[in-house]
C-alpha cells in the first residue's frame, strides 16, 4: 500500500481514535484478568472455609429452612424445593467434642457474650421481697362518746389531726336529764337519815354519767346543780375523725370523736400465698421506709392473718414497732427483706435464673463440655425446687463442679434449633436426611445421584405435596391454600393449628403453600383442609362455603368470580 494512502488514513480523526480504544481494551483484558486471578488465588490462600463433614469426611448440604435436612451433596431440599447450603460449623472442631455438643468459635463466644459459671453445693436461703405500709396500733384506738343525751354546748376539739390529752375536756354537753338526776340526789342527801339507800342510788346513777365522786360530793355541799356536763378525753393521741360539730343533739353512747395513739404502730406487709411457707411468727424482718432514706429498720413477725384476701390472694404479716418522736405515720409506704434458711435443702446445687430456659414443661441449662479446645456446649434437662429470688434450687440434672452457661443461654440455644439439634422448642433430635440412606430425594429431575443409580436405587422425584415422615409419628406435608394477605396467613394457620395433632403450621403467601408437621395417629390432611376450609379458604380438597367466603374482609377475597 502506498505510504501516503496509509498517512491519509490515519489523519481521520474517527480512524484514530478506534485504534486507540482497541489497543486499550486489548491491555485492560491483559492486565485484569491475569490480577484477578493472582487475586483470587492470593484471596483462597488466606483463610480456609470451615465446612461440617460426616463421619467419612464428606461435605454436608443443609436447607435453611428445614435444618434436619442434611444431604451428602448439593441438591434441592426434598420438602420446601430450596437449593440446599453447605452447612458451615464455627470452630475448628476437636476431635473430644461431643456429637451432640453445640460449637461455637472462640470470636462467637465473645461476640454473643456468653458467660459460664461453675456450680457448687450451697446451703439455700429464700429471699423473700415484701411491700406494705404504716398502720396505726388497733388496741391503742379509741372512741369518745357522750355520756348523756343532750345538745353539744362547746367544742374544744375543732379539726381531724389534733392532738389530745388523757382528762382533757374535749366537749361540754347541755343535758336536762342530768339536771334533773342532780336535784334528785339533792333530794335524796336530805333523807339520808332515813332512806340511806336512796341516797347510795342517786350517787350511782350520776357515776354512771362518768360524773367524779369529786362532783358529786361538791354538789351535795353546794347544793348548786347544773344542766351542763363536761367530756373528758380517756386517752392521749390524735384525733383521727371528727363526728359532730357544736350545736348537734346527742343521745347516750354516740362517738364524738375517735382518737388514735400513735406512740407505738403497726406495720403491716403483704405476703403471697407462695411465700407463706417460709414465713413464721417470731422471724426477723428488715424493712426500709420511703419517707426516712437510708435508714433500715428492724422487728420481729408478731402475727400472720390466717385468711387470705380473695382479690389479691395474698395474707397480711405484722410488724410491731415503738414510735419515737412520731417519725412513723399510717399509709407510708415500706419495703422489707427476710432471708429464710431452706434448711430441708441444705447441701443442694444453686444456680442463677439466668442459666434456665424454662418451657413451661421443662427447665433445661446449657453445660459447657470440659477438656476441648472449641468451646463446646451440652443441653441438659433439670428439675428446679424453690426460687430463692434470683437464684434456683436444683434437685437434680446437673453435678457439683459443672460449668453451666448463666449468660448468653438462648444464643447458645438458637444455634442448636438452626443446626436441627435438642434445643428448648425442640425436646427430641431431629431425624436427618441424608443420601447415605440410599434414597435420592432431590426435588428436580435433573439432580439424580448418580451413586445411588449405580447402585440400583434410582428414586424418582417426589411431589410436593406428598406427606414425609420426619419421626416416628410427626409427618410433614405442604397443602395448597388459597388466599392474599398477612390476615389471610393467621387465619390460616390459627385454623390448622386448632386441629388436634397439628405441631406447626407455616403459610407462603407467594406460592399459596402450608407448610405442616402433624401427628398421623392423631389427624389427617383431610381432617385439617376440612378445618381451613370451614374458614373461609379453599384448599385442594375442600372449598369454603359461599356465606363464609363472602364474610371475609375485602382484601381476603381471592376468588375471581
């Protein structure tokens, strides 16, 4: 080619410019695809990916949402389609570890938290948490009453609160009956000479009105009588109600005041019928008052009331206490403490609440497996005695000198409900599923083991639907039922689950699929689609009935017609 038809070429600016931009793409692909590579491999050769094998050094494939599915290779779950996961450990391993232990990396450990303790035999002691309040002293309350009838001529106690003491005069009272039991023993002083008697029964009857042998026998030399009667306060204290007011008519026996002595009070705590039994009379009591911080006081249990209040089941426990100074006032509130030696349990293991998981049947801790370098932990199940407040009796289940985990208890717990392991929702272990059992149950057609067709044991796939037993009685099997909506879902599963026999019921509001795991022995798939269906939604044996359909909220609906 001619040189200058060549430099005519390359002065086109566009020529130019796409020879550069190939040259470019052409070194760009040089450079990066061998750095990637010397990446990756540089990457791989830094950490390894830690892998749960089986007893022949296999890798184990796991479902994330079933995890007691664990397969010898990669595949689909044979329950929910899923393709399965390697399923990871988070320790290196140790060959002293239990098969049944729950691992857990060291950084796990950390990161989670997780605390341990190590058990020992104590001598228990309930501590036992009380609340009541300040109450004045019953025996030491009393009622003033008028004497006699009449009309209340003065009143020298005017307000509830104020204090009075013993003789005081607290009321005069106008009486004409006392007027005229006063001329009478006049009368009588007169014929004492004669009537004597009679004279001895005036007397009396004016003592009897709480008259002193001192007024009478000043009324007897005077001769002045007088149609007005003073009240006098038969004890010190304060006035705790006020019932008349001056001008008012009394008859014999009404109360004009009530008067409470304050010098000693009564502190009166309530006590739970479950706390009963490590309460007795004569036990000493420590107790705080809001009203005095800082200060603990002390006293004895001088009676426990017999009768339970029926509303708040709890019985009433007494403190009695001097009152110097009147520091302690009724209604305030208190706090007390008693420790009550559980002598019947001496010599038994102690553990904090928070090492149990409880499941209202069960009470299980997790003990963490001695001598192994990845920290490995054991469930255990356990029988509990008394709560001693934030600690537990054990009677039996776990050893003097175990470690068993008090913080981080339901981490611990969850790793074993994802591995498929004992775990508190789960009380059995799970039956695994694994292709060492000869039986090739991928879900999809393209996924056979070729082992297994060797051998002979070709399985073709299994439906979806066809129920799969994972214990000896627990059976799984996923049923299409009709709906749309998060309401739809619990309404679904709450009919399911009302079945008897049914454990779990999940439904997928994309693919319209319930997930079940039921007894066999004690229900059927005929008897639980029966139940969806009476509420409300169609499965592929039952449809729902036309007036309970069109009951459902609108955005229930699903039919199209």
């Amino acid at each position: 080619m001619d040189t200058n038809k060549i430099k005519q070429v390359f002065r086109n600016n566009y020529i130019r410019y796409g020879i550069i931009l190939l040259i470019g793409l052409l070194l760009g692909w040089l450079i990066f695809s061998g750095g990637t590579d010397a990446t990756l491999a540089e990457d791989h050769s830094g950490h390894t990916h830690e892998m749960t094998t089986d007893e022949n050094g296999k890798q184990v494939w796991t479902c994330s949402m079933h995890p007691q599915i664990k397969m010898d290779k990669p595949g689909k779950c044979p329950i929910c389609g899923m393709d399965l996961i390697p399923l990871k450990t988070t320790g290196s391993g140790d060959a002293a570890i239990d098969p049944e232990a729950i691992q857990m990396s060291k950084e796990a450990v950390a990161l989670a938290n997780i605390q341990t303790t190590v058990v020992s035999k104590q001598n228990p002691v309930k501590e036992v948490r009380l609340y009541g309040t300040v109450q004045a002293d019953e025996r030491l309350s009393q009622s003033q009453t008028s004497h006699v009838n009449g009309r209340i001529e003065k009143l020298f106690i005017n307000f509830t609160g104020e204090s009075v003491q013993q003789g005081q005069t607290i009321a005069t009272v106008y009486s004409p009956e006392l007027l005229s039991a006063q001329q009478e023993l006049l009368e009588a002083a007169k014929m004492q000479s004669v009537q004597p008697a009679l004279l001895q029964a005036a007397r009396e009857k004016l003592r009897l009105w709480k008259l002193t042998d001192e007024q009478i026998s000043r009324i007897e030399h005077s001769g002045n009588v007088s149609p007005y009667v003073d009240v006098k306060a038969t004890t010190s204290g304060i006035v705790a109600a006020k019932k008349i007011s001056q001008g008012d008519y009394v008859n014999q026996g009404n109360v004009l005041f009530d008067i409470a002595n304050f010098s000693r009070v009564w502190v009166m705590f309530d006590a739970y019928e479950s706390d009963l039994p490590f309460l007795k009379v004569g036990d000493k009591l420590e107790y705080t008052l809001q009203a005095l911080p800082g200060k603990t006081l002390s006293g004895n249990i001088s009676f426990i009331n017999p009768i339970l209040d029926p509303v708040t089941r709890t019985a009433k426990i007494r403190i009695e206490a001097a009152n110097p100074g009147m520091q302690l006032k009724p209604e305030m509130y208190a706090n007390a403490v008693i420790k009550s030696p559980l002598r019947q349990y001496n010599n038994q293991i102690v553990i904090p609440k928070s090492a149990v998981l409880w499941t209202g049947k069960r009470s299980i801790v997790y003990v963490k497996q001695p001598d192994t370098e990845t920290p490995a932990f054991m469930l255990r199940q356990i029988e509990l005695g008394p709560s001693l407040g934030d600690s537990y009796v054990v009677l039996s289940g776990i050893n003097d000198g175990d470690e068993i985990v008090t913080n981080g208890t339901f981490t611990i717990d969850a790793s074993a409900q994802l591995e498929g392991r004992r775990s508190m929702m789960n009380d059995a272990d799970s039956r695994p599923v694994t292709g060492h059992e000869g039986h090739n149950m991928s879900g999809g057609s393209g996924n056979m083991n070729k082992e297994n067709e060797h051998a002979g044991h070709n399985m073709s796939p299994m439906p979806d639907n066809m129920p799969q037993k994972t214990s000896d009685k627990q059976t799984h099997t996923m049923i299409p039922v009709q709906g749309n909506c998060d309401m739809c879902k619990d309404r679904i599963e709450k009919a399911a689950k009302s079945v008897k026999g049914v454990s779990t019921a999940s439904w997928d509001q994309k693919s319209k699929q319930l997930h079940l795991n039921f007894d066999s022995t004690k229900t059927s798939i005929e008897a639980i689609s029966r139940a969806i269906a009476k509420a409300g939604h169609d499965t592929d044996k039952y449809k729902a009935d036309k007036a309970i359909y069109d009951a459902l909220p609108a955005c229930c609906k699903y039919r199209n017609n």
